[in-house]
C-alpha cells in the first residue's frame, strides 16, 4: 500500500491515489483519496473497496506513512486481525511490487497530460 499524491484536484476534491497491491495475485486496485483524509476515513474506503470484494487481508504491507503508523490504523489492522508489516526506512524494495506499481502508473499519467502534436 501506497499513496500517489500531488495530483491536480478533481472537481469532488481528491488530490492523490491509494495504491494497493494484491500480493498474490498481483491485482491492482486505485482508490481515489484526498491528502485530508483521515486514518479512519481511509479504513472506511479500505472496508468499502477491497475487504467488501477480497475480504479480510491475512497481513498488509506499507511503508512508514503518517497513515500507517497511526494508532487507530493500528487498532483497525489488530481489530480486523491482520499482521501490519512496515517496511524499514529506505528500503522500498521490501515493497516493490506497489513501487513498481506506482511508477507505472506516474508514466501512464504522463503520458495523457502530454500534449499530442501530430507532424503534418
């Protein structure tokens, strides 16, 4: 789990990407997310969009974001039952598959902001 953030605001007011990985299966899910968003707000929208279609997640890993060290994130993983796995300080590699995700993704953005010139 990750967060792209710095993107220009959409007219509901998100500013930033969460980024999930499925481990296993390497499915990718984007959850749109403001900067403003709180811990629990963020276990809200974790609840709507993937344990509504995945279910209970065995263990989670993230960096040391604000988000993820918080106490309740904390007592929301322990109440779900799920093993917290923070990665050690600059070390993304121990989370590369959301790294690689979210360079992917940073291109494709790119890409589409990009203004199109066709020689003529």
């Amino acid at each position: 789990m990750d967060f792209v953030s710095g993107l220009p605001r959409t007219r509901r007011g998100h500013d930033s990407i969460w980024v999930i990985v499925d481990r296993l299966t390497k499915s990718v899910h984007f959850l749109l997310a403001k900067t403003t968003f709180g811990a629990d707000q963020l276990a809200q929208l974790f609840i709507k969009e993937i344990v509504r279609l995945h279910g209970v997640p065995a263990s989670i890993v993230s960096d040391r974001g604000f988000y993820f060290t918080s106490k309740y994130w904390n007592s929301f993983v322990t109440a779900l039952g799920t093993k917290l796995n923070l990665t050690t300080a600059f070390h993304p590699e121990s989370d590369r598959q959301s790294e690689r995700t979210i360079q992917t993704l940073e291109d494709m953005l790119r890409a589409h902001t990009l203004p199109c010139s066709i020689p003529s």
